[in-house]
C-alpha cells in the first residue's frame, strides 16, 4: 500500500493523515452543496453527528483517521459513513456505519489491489 510505503513514522503518518483526510457527502439532487446536505441531514435528525462515528470506529480499532465519508448507498437505502483508520502497523482499516441508526455494516483491512 502507498501508505504504508510513506508512513516510516508517527509524525509522518499524522502529516500523511492531516493530507488524506476528508469529509465528503454525496451531492443532493436539488444542487445543495456536501456541507449542507450533510449538515441538514443531521439537523433534521436523520442522520447522527460524525463524532459519533469516528468514536465507535475508534472503540473497534486503535488508529489514525485519514478519511471519512458520507455517502448515500443503494445497497443499503441509506446513508452510509464510510470511516477508514490506520494503524501503527501501516494498515488501512475501513468501518461502514449506517448513519441513521448506528449499526456497523462492515470492518475490514483494505487491501492492496
């Protein structure tokens, strides 16, 4: 992975992390920008806040946030938090979440293609 390959310490993961990381929605229909999808969605109540997320994925696995999605996926008829940590050892760990309920739909170790 090219992570892992950059990574050879603590201080250039958290740069390589501060680098990566990202909060992307998927866009509305209606024009409606990421940000304010997102922030509607949670103000409405249909979705819970980021934070939420980004500490269950952290109680499952120790590690760094480098990235951080918001998608709406078919598959699910919901909106899905996508939260990918790395570890210490340099692996890349991706947790879906749905973002109305909570409810973990994957945990695994990304792979190298």
């Amino acid at each position: 992975m090219v992570l892992r390959s950059i990574v050879g310490n603590r201080a250039a993961t958290s740069l390589v992390a501060l680098v990566v990381f990202s909060v992307a929605a998927v866009a509305d229909p209606d024009g409606e920008d990421d940000a304010a999808l997102a922030r509607r969605l949670f103000s409405s109540g249909v979705i819970k806040p980021l934070s939420y997320f980004i500490e269950r994925a952290h109680a499952l696995r120790d590690g760094l946030l480098i990235e951080a999605k918001l998608e709406y996926e078919s598959e699910h008829d919901a909106y899905v938090y996508e939260i990918y940590l790395l570890d210490d050892s340099g692996q890349v760990w991706e947790m879906e979440f749905d973002a109305a309920t909570g409810e973990l739909y994957e945990y695994e170790e990304e792979r190298e293609d």
